[in-house]
C-alpha cells in the first residue's frame, strides 16, 4: 500500500451517521410539509456527520431526535409554513432520525461522498 492510499484509507476510517434524504419545500405561498424519502437504498442516504468512534455517532444521533423533540429543526425551514405543516414537517424528519444509522465509514457506498454539510464532521477528541 502506498503512502497516498493509506492516508486517503485513514480518512475514512470510523463511523458515518446516515438518514434517508429529506426533502425541504422551497419558500411558497402555502408551503407543504418537509418529506423524506425512506424508499432511497441507504447508498443514497444523507450523512449527516463522520464520527471517529461509534458511540459518538449514537450520542449525534440521538441529539438530533431529542433537538426535533424539542422543536429544534436541523434545516431551515419556510417561514410562512402552517403549524400543521411544520407539525407534519417535525414528525417526518424525526422518523427519518429514528431510522438514521451509524455505520463503517469504510463501506464502498462513501467512497468519495462528503458529509451533506462539511460542518458537521466529529471528532472524538481523544
């Protein structure tokens, strides 16, 4: 293995927290509730965070249920959007944390794939 390959090999080692994409509607006069697709095979899923240890990526996990449970979105959401659908939005972005997974950073499916939001990458810090 040369240098260049096990370095690119380090970058991916870990864990990768996944959820089936969600769709956030476009600013409208009546815009409809956020939707996820739970239908994606998870090569398609959104990830949300590299972690260098599974259970940091089950503590992110969980922080983004309770912060939904709380009202807390992790998207911006239209500003004129209806309290039901902000309600109906709430519920379907929290199933798909639900259903979210942490999984081998090292499986072929992220080869080349950067988090949704490059911000999000987690260390463990030790």
């Amino acid at each position: 293995m040369n240098l260049r390959h096990a370095a690119a090999l380090s970058l991916l080692a870990g864990w990768v927290l996944i959820e089936p994409p969600v769709f956030i509607p476009p600013p409208s006069d009546n815009p409809p509730p956020a939707d996820a697709n739970l239908d994606a095979p998870p090569s398609k899923w959104t990830i949300s965070g590299r972690f260098d240890k599974l259970d940091d990526c089950r503590k992110a996990r969980q922080k983004i249920i309770d912060d939904l449970a709380q009202g807390q979105f992790p998207f911006d959401m239209p500003q004129n959007m209806s309290k039901e659908n902000l309600d109906a939005s709430r519920a379907n972005i929290s199933f798909a944390a639900g259903v979210g997974q942490c999984v081998d950073a090292t499986a072929p499916m992220f080869k080349n794939k950067p988090p949704a939001d490059s911000g999000s990458t987690k260390s463990s810090g030790s």
